[in-house]
C-alpha cells in the first residue's frame, strides 16, 4: 500500500506547482525589467518623444466694434492693411538673434534698420520707445503700411526671411487731425501685456479672457468701452503630434465680432468746436498781456459742449491735441516724444475732465446761491466798490471799477468782486471768524459747492477723470497736516512772496481766515474745477436744477444689429436753489449777454427768440497769465470753454463760444436765422440705422427708436440700462 503524505500533495503535483512558480516569478521579473527599461534608462526618451504631441491653437481675431457719431459717421472703424511682423520666439532662435533678417526686412519696406530692431526689442522700466509693450510670444508688427509688392517679396522668399509673416490684418483707423478729431475722447490701443493676460484669466467677471494676440483700450472710449468693442477672437485647437500631424479631433470657438458704440458726439459739431478753440487760442497769443508785458501764451485748452436736458456731450475737444493714427501699428520713437517729452503739452491729457484750474467768475453762481441760502435777499442792495479792505490787506475789483449799491443780480452781469468780499467775510463771521466754537460753522458758501457737485467726479463715462478741489476747513487741515513740515522749513517771515506764505501756512495753515473765504468766494485761492463740471452745472441751471451724470456712450449695437442696449440719461442730484432762485439767477446770466461782461460780444444776437446765458471768468493763477472761461446755455446746450494764459472769458473765449452757437442754430453775423445751415437746432433723438453689413445711415426718429439690421428697428431686441 503506497503512503500519501497528509498534504494529499504527490511529488508530481508539487513538482508542477514549483514549475508554474518558477513561470510567475519570471514573469513578473520580465515585466518589472521592461518598466525599469521604460521608464528609468530609456525614460528621458519617450518622454522628449511625449512632448511632441501637443494641441497647436490658432487664433481668427475678432473684428473690433466701430465706435459712431450720433448720426453714424464713424469716429474709429477698422480697415484692411498689409502688416509685416515678427516672431521674437523664430528670431533668438538664429545665431545673431535674428539682426541680420531684421536688416533685410527693413531693406525691403525702406525703413532704418534701427528702428526695426528698437520696434521687436521688449519695453522695460529703461528700454525707451519704441518698444514692444505686449507678449513676447505673439507675432510683433513691424509695418502696417507695406505695399502689396513688399508684402509679396517677403512672402515669396520666405527662407530668406525666417520668422517673418507678411499678411492683410484689420487695423484701427481713425479721423485724425482736419476732421473730427477726437482724440482725446476715443482714446488709443495698444498690444495686451502678460500682466493683463493673466489678470483677466484670474477675473471672473464674465468677459472673454485676454488672448495674446489682443489690442486693448489704453484712454477714452477705446478703454471705457474696450469689453464691448474687442469682442471674443475664435479659437481652434488641433492636438498633434512632434512631425505637426493631427492626431485628434479639433475643437473650435467660432469669432465674435464686436459691437458697435453709438456715441451722443455729432462730429460736424465736434469739429467746429476743435476748430475755434484752436482760432481762439491763436487768437489770444496776438493779444498783448499788460500785466506780464508780453503777449499771453495760451498754451493749453477745452471746450464741452453738452445736451442741457440730458448731459450727453454732444462735443468735447482739448488743446494741445494729437493725431491718435499714432499709435496703430506701434508707436514710433519721435511720436512717443513728440505726445510725452517735456516740451509737448502734453497732448494726451483730456483737459475736459482732467484739466484743473480755478474757475474764476464762473463760479459765481455757487456762492450767490449760498448767499441766498444763508438768508441774503437777491434784491437786496450790495455796495459794488471798487476795492475792499481785510485785516490791513486791499482787494480789488476787477479793472477796479465800482458800480455802486447794486443787487446780486446785478452783481452777476458785471462781475463785481467786492459784492462777493463782503458776504464772504460776513458769512465767516458768523460761523466765527478765526475761532469758531465746535458745531458753530454753518459753511453755506462750502456746503453749497458740494451740492452743486463740486469736489467729486461727476461719473462721465470716460476714464481718468479727477475730482477738483472745494477747500472747506477739512480739506485745509488734511493739506496743513501733510504739508506743515515742508513750509516750516522754507519759510522766512521777511524773505520772499513765497517764504512769507509758508510761514504764514506753517503757523496757521489750518485756519480758515476772512481772506481764504474771500478768495473762495470768487473761485480763486485752493478752489479747482474741471470744463465738464461746470458744463454740467450751467445745464442743471438750465434745464431747472437737475444734475445729471454726463456721457459720451449712447447706445451698443450688437455686429448683427439684433441687440441694442440704449444708455439712459442719469440723474445725480439737484441744485440746491429753489425755483425762485433759479429764475433770478437764470434772469441775470441772461443779462450778462444783453447788458453785462459779454455783452460786447453779442451784438445782434437774437436774444428773443434764442436766449443765451452766460458767465465771463478771468482766473488768476500765480506766476503765469490768467485763465479765460466762459460759460453758458440756451435751452438745449450748455457751452463751456476755457484757455490757459489766455486772458479774460469774454477776451478769449467768448467770440469762439458764439461760433458754436451760431452752427448750433444756424445764427449769421447779422443775427438772421436759417434752420436749414443749423446742424442741431433741437438735439437729435434717434439712433442711426445700421444695416447688415456694419454700415450706418443717420437717424432721427423718436426717442428710443433703435438700430437693426437693414433699419428695421422693429426687429431689434432693445434693452435700456443706466451707467
């Protein structure tokens, strides 16, 4: 009987078992060798040979939206042009960087090879223009002016030149310099940083990320509106592999073209408008200055011309001013110096909203308000002198001429100074004089400016505006505080006009003496203001006391016509003046056009059947010449102008401000109206009529009517929102 270990296992069974362990151990062994192989010898291969298949992504730009006048005249469009650019990423990778290519390519468009090099080179805190300011991976224009014949010899050569791509693109274009102008308001692009790339991949805010390829909105409504007008660029990805094959199925955002911006700009206005603020300044600098003993400067300024009942501006324009064509296919180095070196004026400065200066006279509305507030009756009797004496130190009227006892209305035409000396230091002495006790102030002629809304931003939708300055007692203690130090050290009790003030300011630079609210009292001293905030005042004054947010932005019109998104007017606040108030002051800046400063300049005016009201403003500023303003409105438009050193407001600017006016209605020199010459007797209404194909016919119809394609405003969904 054969023995059967206990295992119920033969030495057969066991000898096969060790044989299918011996092939599982080899197996494994076989495959952890393979992976060893695999991944750590021959690891570094395969994954060099891995990254070669990757998703190659082209991009279609999207067409930017054109920005239109009210009537649909473009103001900034698009237009085909042959763009010759570089690749930085192609260029390093030759032995010289790619200067000799650079060279060439500069041969064949007859540009200096320096320049073409200095327009590649990327712009850092100490690399002058040109520069390249956007991504250094996306394609760099060298020329967007290239003839179809230089674009051809590129592009048949194009061994000869590596890296560089010759091919029509769509670039801004812009009136430029002749027409309306407009720069200051349109604005400006320029190619996206990778700082912008990866803010707006970060954002959230549900606009379209930037692509590297983008131009962006750099000023003015080019920026202000940059969302709606870039659009979204299409986007095609096709995963391939090391030898360029597609390995996999694309994957495609088709472009989005950008809307159009409707603008509340009527270009004819708005280059008539830049037109006489250039003749007037011209016509300043033949003037001669008694008090300098040269002819004044005028070097600098703006005019607003905005809808009373609205606040659309319906012009705005700014001197020293620039071409913004500039600026399309890079800048160069002597235009970059020419727009921002020391000696330029510095054109790009919007002086509309971003020049300050005293208002001078124009003011006058504020205080006389406030005088009115503080218990004052308009009609009563105000001694009209010519000078008026504080504390040891004199203040004259302008020209010092007196006119006697006369009312603040009165007081209004001519601009009488010393009727505004007199309630200023009563009014600061009753709120105290030198030493008030708290809660004693009533501050009516501060608290009045704020309300008319002076010393804040009045929201226009362009950026870069700047606030102004209304000097109230909080004011003088931050800038006594930050500045106490300074005028310490500088200041000498007998040195210099300028010593003996920072002497004055380092003892008592907090307190609100007669002679700061005097000052104040006729917009001088610390006061500041903007052309657009006080265009916005004289349109509350005219429309009966309401402020509304001023815009530029009308109405955006989707590329196919099928959405439009109308802008509304927004109201801000009211005029703190009751309608009594209101009428009287409405009466007296009419008479300063019948009977007052400006009457001069309105001879044969036809008063009754267009009245005019107007404010003549002759701003001091120390160590230059005056300021001139003028400020008015009808019963559609307020009109503001002002010249740096350019003299007095009805000197300098009013002959300018009534040539607007006489376009605006149609005025001749005689006083004859022709409502066919006039280019807006009544503010226009509609929306133009864009048609399918982008382009735009004038329209005119009812408020609210809106753009669709072909015109057929029936079909468009329209959506009203405010700013």
């Amino acid at each position: 009987m054969t023995n059967i270990p206990e295992t119920g296992r033969t030495p057969r069974v066991r000898t096969r078992l060790l044989v299918i362990q011996i092939l599982v151990l080899s197996l494994l062994g076989t495959l952890g060798g393979r992976l060893w192989f695999l991944q750590i010898r021959e690891g570094s291969k395969y994954a060099k040979e891995a990254s070669g298949n990757h998703v190659q992504q082209v991009v279609q730009p999207a067409v930017r939206g054109s920005i239109l006048d009210a009537r649909g005249v473009p103001l900034a469009d698009n237009e085909t042009r042959l763009t010759v650019s570089a690749s930085r990423t192609e260029l390093l990778k030759q032995k010289d960087g790619g200067k000799a290519v650079l060279t060439a390519v500069a041969g064949v468009l007859g540009l200096d090879p320096r320049t073409v090099t200095d327009r590649v080179r990327l712009c850092d805190a100490r690399t002058p223009r040109p520069c390249w300011n956007g991504s250094p991976y996306q394609p760099i224009p060298i020329s967007d002016g290239a003839t179809p014949r230089q674009a051809l010899q590129i592009r048949e050569r194009a061994e000869d030149f590596p890296g560089i791509t010759a091919e029509p693109e769509a670039v801004r274009r812009y009136p430029g310099p002749g027409r309306s102008n407009t720069a200051q308001v349109l604005g400006y692009l320029s190619p996206v940083t990778d700082e912008e790339l990866q803010k707006s991949r970060k954002a959230g805010d549900g606009a379209s990320p930037y692509l590297r390829s983008d131009m962006v909105g750099r000023s003015g409504l080019e920026r202000q509106y940059d969302r709606e007008l870039r659009g979204r660029a299409g986007v095609t990805r096709y995963p391939v592999d090391n030898l360029g094959r597609v390995i996999g199925k694309a994957e495609s955002v088709p472009a989005r073209a950008g809307s159009d911006l409707v603008t509340s700009i009527d270009a004819r206005v708005q280059r008539i408008a830049e037109d006489q603020l250039d003749k007037a300044m011209k016509a300043a600098r033949t003037q001669w200055d008694h008090n300098t003993g040269r002819n004044y400067k005028a070097d600098a300024g703006a005019v607003v011309v905005m809808e009373a009942k609205t606040g659309r501006i319906v012009a705005m324009a700014s001197a020293p001013t620039y071409d913004p064509n500039a600026w399309v296919g890079g800048i160069s180095a002597k235009d970059y110096q020419r727009l921002t070196g020391e000696n330029s004026g510095y054109p790009l400065l919007n002086r509309a909203i971003q020049g300050l200066a005293a208002p001078g006279s124009i003011f006058k509305v504020v205080p006389t308000t406030a005088a009115v507030n503080a218990g004052y009756p308009f009609d009563g009797s105000y001694q009209c002198t010519s000078s008026y004496s504080i504390g040891g130190q004199v203040f004259t009227n302008f020209e010092s001429k007196g006119y006697g006892p006369i009312s603040l209305g009165r007081a209004l035409e001519v601009s009488c100074d010393t009727v505004y000396y007199r309630l200023a230091q009563s009014e600061w002495q009753k709120d105290g004089g030198i030493s008030p006790r708290p809660g004693q102030p009533k501050d009516y002629f501060f608290k009045t400016a704020h309300q008319f809304g002076l010393g804040k931003k009045t929201g226009i939708d362009l950026p870069g505006e700047v606030s102004g300055r209304v000097p109230d007692r909080r004011w003088r203690q931050a800038y006594w505080e930050a500045n106490k130090d300074a005028w310490c050290e500088s200041g000498k009790k007998d040195g210099s006009y300028v010593q003996k003030i920072a002497y004055e300011n380092c003892r008592e630079g907090n307190v609100l003496r007669a002679g700061d609210l005097v000052n104040y009292s006729i917009g001088q001293g610390d006061t500041l203001v903007t052309p657009v905030q006080m265009a916005s005042i004289y349109a509350a004054i005219s429309n009966g006391g309401t402020l509304y947010t001023p815009t530029v932005g009308k109405a955006i019109v989707s590329a196919d016509g099928r959405q439009v998104t109308e802008i509304e007017p927004e109201a801000r606040g009211r005029l703190p003046m009751t309608k009594t108030t209101r009428d009287q002051i409405d009466q007296a800046l009419a008479g300063v056009v019948t009977r007052g400063s400006a009457a001069w300049r309105f001879g044969g005016w036809p008063q009754d059947r267009i009245p005019l009201h107007a404010k003549t403003g002759t701003a001091e500023v120390y160590g230059k010449q005056t300021t001139s303003w003028f400020a008015t409105y009808s019963k559609d438009y307020a009109v503001v102008m002002t010249i740096s050193q350019g003299g007095t407001g009805s000197g300098a600017s009013a002959p300018a401000v009534r040539a607007i006016y006489n376009a605006l209605y149609g005025v001749s020199a005689d006083g004859a109206i022709d409502k066919k010459k006039a280019l807006l007797y009544t503010p226009q209404k509609g929306l133009p009529k864009i048609g399918p194909d982008r382009a735009a016919t004038a329209g005119g119809g009812a408020a609210g009517s809106a753009a669709a394609p072909g015109g057929d405003f029936g079909t468009a969904a329209v959506t009203r929102r405010r700013r």
